[in-house]
C-alpha cells in the first residue's frame, strides 16, 4: 500500500510538469504582452508574480531545496541565497540585453532540479564516493541560472529603456519575489504535513526520485525546442516562439468604430453587456447619433471615415458594411510593418475577421504551423506559398486554404511583391484594440527575433538555400531582388 502511494505522488509530480502548458517553456503570453504594451510597473509586477507561480521548474528546484530544511533560519537563508543568484542576472542580463535560446536556458534549469533531487537522495556519497559539494554556494550558482531564464522570457516583450525598461525590470522582479513567497509558503505547509507522518521517510525517497523523473522529462522538452530553434532545415515545422502564431491565436479581433461615428447595431461597436440587455428590455438600439432605432426600422446608410488604425467603410445597413476598394484601404496608412510584411484591418463579422497583408519584394517567412485555419486570396503580385518543403507561384486571382496547425510559410521573390486578402474565424471575446496592440506587439517581437538571427530576407538565407533555388528557377531577375532585399524600413 505505501509503495502504490509513494509512486502516485511521484507520478502526480510528473503528471503535473507535463500536462502543464508552461511545459515546455513557461513564456510570455500573448494577453500578457498587451497588458504590458497597455500598463505600467504594476502589470510587470503581476506578470513577475504570475511567471514564478506558473514556473515549474523554479517551484521543482524551490522544493528539492526546502524539502529537508526544518528550521525557520536555514529556509531563510538558502531562500536568500537563491533570491540574490536569480535577481543578479534578472536585472543585469535584462538591463544590459543580453539573452540567450531560452530553450538552452531551460533545459539547464531542468538539469538543476535533476541536481537537487539527486542530491536530497545522497547520490554523490552513494554513486561517486564523496561529499556533496556546498549547498549554499550551488543554491547561488542555480539561482544565477535561473534568473537568466527569467530575463530571456522578460525580454521577450517590446520593453525600451526610454519606457521604464530599469523600473519595469525591477517591477518584476519584486513580482517575482511575491510569487516565490506565495509558493514557498504552500510548500512549507505541505512538508510540515508530510514530516508528521511516519512515512516520511519512506516519502522522501519516491518523491525526490520524481523530482529526477519529472527534471528529465522537462530536458527531454526543452531539448526537443532547441533542436527545431537552432536546426531549422531538420524540423522545417517548428518556429521560435514565432510571434505571428501568437497573433492568430489572440490577438486579432473585431473592430470597434471610431469614436467620432459609433455604431452600436454592428460589431464594429457593441454595447457592453449592461447596455444590451438594457437595450433588448426597452427593445430597441441605438444610432451613432444616440437616436433610437425600433426593431424592422432601417438604418440610413453612412460613411465611416479612415483613422490610422483602420480603413474607410460604409455600413449601408444594421449589421451589413462595405468596403468598396481593398487596394484603397491597404493604401489608407491603416497597416503595420512587420518583417513578415504590412498588416492591416479590414472587416470583423459575428464570426469571421479579414485583414489584409502586403509582401514587400525579398522578403522570406519559413513555414510554421498557424493554430487557426485561414483562405487566403491573392489581389495583385506574386509571391511564392511554401508548405513541407513544396513550393508554388501564387498570382493574382488565385485562392488556397490550409488547416489549423498546418505548416506554411511565404515567400516574395518577384519585384513587384504582392498583396494578400486573409479569412479567418474569430475567436471569443477578441476586439479591435487587442488586433491593434498585437500588431504592434508581433512588430517588435519580430525586431528582436531579426536581431537575434532568424531570417526575414532573402538576404539572410545561404546561397544554396532551397529558397533562393527556387527563386531563380521562377524569375530571371532575383539577383535584383536579391540584392535589395533586407530590412531597409
């Protein structure tokens, strides 16, 4: 009977580390992205206190560390010491921007929990015959670990240093703090129980050998990241935490209508929740002009003008709007540069949002799966659709569809780029702001990933790269693209 139960609470360790999804790597969401992009110190508070609570391999080690320290002093200590090991490369490899591939960073981590359990069933006097080394000093020397796996994920938003990036830093780390605080109170309470009982000792042993079990597997992930990170032409599918995935996954949204011409009857501008229901009691809705609709009354047509985040459209009728040139509005200013190419609004119904993007020439997006499924139609240009390694020059007129969690990517090689029109289903409770702040968010991600080495251009790709293999097959010209092609906006 103990057995079975000591190896449930090993598995239950286990269970919990991969079924998690921070898993594979506890990053910065897309919804936390915009709170910070929207925020101050106190959201990268929040986000610090949420990253070390959801940060299951900082918890792993926390507990391996403490699972034997009864006094109130020696918590307090190597607490300390931990503390101090994290915060020094928090802040400094954050401040000073140095990073790393955070799948390295946490694989090395996982390694340390491996450590600790090891450690706590005294492997080194049992396996090499010697002492284990000064605890104090490897808490110091993990914390420091730790903490660079902390800023590699903290660097991950658009954070600048003319925005508060030393206050902002900081702000986090004290949120950090607060969530190691709140976890180690939980873990304390929780082996003060377990201590009572006279298993313990019996415990100890299958629950650091899941501490072991549980480090490895999350190696094994992390590992299995940093292969399709920094071996791209092997596993052609995966992409490094590619921000547009994100986009599609969150960020996209209906559009609200500017707020000089409401228009409560479409979803370009829905009342809250109190005022529909207010609204349904009295059954009628409300005109831009605050007026009141009846139920069966026509709306007149009107013209709701262009602002810098969104085309010019007319809403003939109630839930019914138009927009009578795409290449217009792709030329309204309305769109985004991004490395992958101009992003910008352009209609979001009940259920299905379309938006609009222009190829600039040269540029290269290698394939990556995208969660949602998309039709894409091609207005002008050509560019060229890439999915497992096959190729095809789309030109104007022509329309495919790929399924959720499909691998593509796209190329433009040809110097008259291309303009694209996208379909794609909205997600609940998605709105225009969050389309707009994750556009902008998606941009300076992709800043940092291009300088950070993952190519957007033809020119950051080797000479005998299938890509520009094709490109020369399809057009004569390519060295000209070839040779403009770059990040020149």
């Amino acid at each position: 009977m103990l057995f079975t139960r000591m190896k449930a609470v090993a598995a239950l360790i286990a269970s919990l580390v991969l079924l998690s999804p921070v898993a594979y790597a506890h990053g910065i969401s897309e919804e936390a992205r915009r709170r910070m992009l929207e925020g101050g110190d106190l959201q990268y508070l929040i986000l610090g206190a949420e990253h070390m609570i959801t940060g299951y391999d900082h918890l792993l080690f926390l507990f391996g560390v403490m699972f034997f320290l009864t006094s109130f002093s020696s918590i307090l200590r190597f607490v300390t010491a931990f503390t101090i090991g994290h915060t020094i490369t928090l802040i400094t490899a954050t401040y000073l921007g140095i990073t790393a591939n955070y799948f390295f960073i946490d694989a090395i981590i996982a390694l340390t929990v491996i450590y600790k359990g090891f450690e706590n069933l005294d492997g080194f006097p049992k396996v090499f015959g010697t002492k284990s080394p000064n605890l104090l000093f490897m808490v110091v020397l993990f914390g420091l670990i730790h903490g660079f796996g902390l800023s590699t994920r903290l660097q991950q938003l658009p954070i600048r240093e003319d925005s508060g990036l030393l206050m902002h830093i900081l702000s986090f780390n004290v949120g950090v703090e607060f969530g190691q605080i709140a976890a180690l109170i939980v873990m304390w309470i929780a082996l003060n129980l377990l201590r009572r009982t006279r298993h313990f000792g019996s415990a100890s042993v299958f629950i650091n050998a899941g501490l072991i079990f549980a480090g490895f597997a999350l190696f094994l992930m992390q590992t299995h990241g940093l292969f399709h990170t920094t071996m791209q032409e092997d596993y052609p599918i995966s992409r490094d935490d590619h921000i547009h995935a994100h986009l599609e996954m969150g960020s996209m949204g209906q559009t609200t209508a500017p707020a000089a011409s409401p228009s409560p009857s479409t979803d370009f501008a829905k009342p809250a929740a109190s005022e529909q229901t207010s609204d349904e009691a009295h059954g009628h809705s409300h005109a831009a002009d605050g007026s009141h609709f009846m139920p069966g009354e026509v709306k007149p047509a009107m013209t709701v003008g262009a602002t810098p985040t969104s085309p010019e459209y007319i809403q003939l009728a109630n839930n019914v709007e138009i927009i009578e040139s795409v290449q217009e509005a792709m030329n309204s200013g309305s769109a985004t540069f991004t490395h992958e190419g101009y992003f910008g609004p352009l209609l979001f119904g009940e259920e299905l949002r379309a938006y609009t993007l222009r190829l600039e020439p040269g540029m290269f997006l290698s394939e990556h799966p995208h969660p949602t499924e998309s039709i894409v139609y091609t207005l002008s240009g050509r560019y060229v659709l890439c999915s497992e390694g096959k190729r095809k020059v789309m030109e104007a007129g022509s329309i495919f569809h790929f399924g959720s969690n499909m691998p593509t990517g796209w190329e433009a090689p040809f110097a008259e780029g291309a303009e694209i029109l996208i379909f794609k289903k909205k997600r609940e409770g998605d709105d225009y702001d969050s389309f707009v702040a994750g556009i902008k968010d998606m941009a300076a991600g992709l800043d940092v990933q291009l300088k950070d080495g993952e190519p957007f251009y033809y020119s950051q790709l080797p000479a005998d790269h299938p890509a520009i293999q094709f490109a020369r097959s399809k057009n004569p010209d390519f060295n000209a693209v070839l040779e403009t092609s770059g990040p020149t906006k």
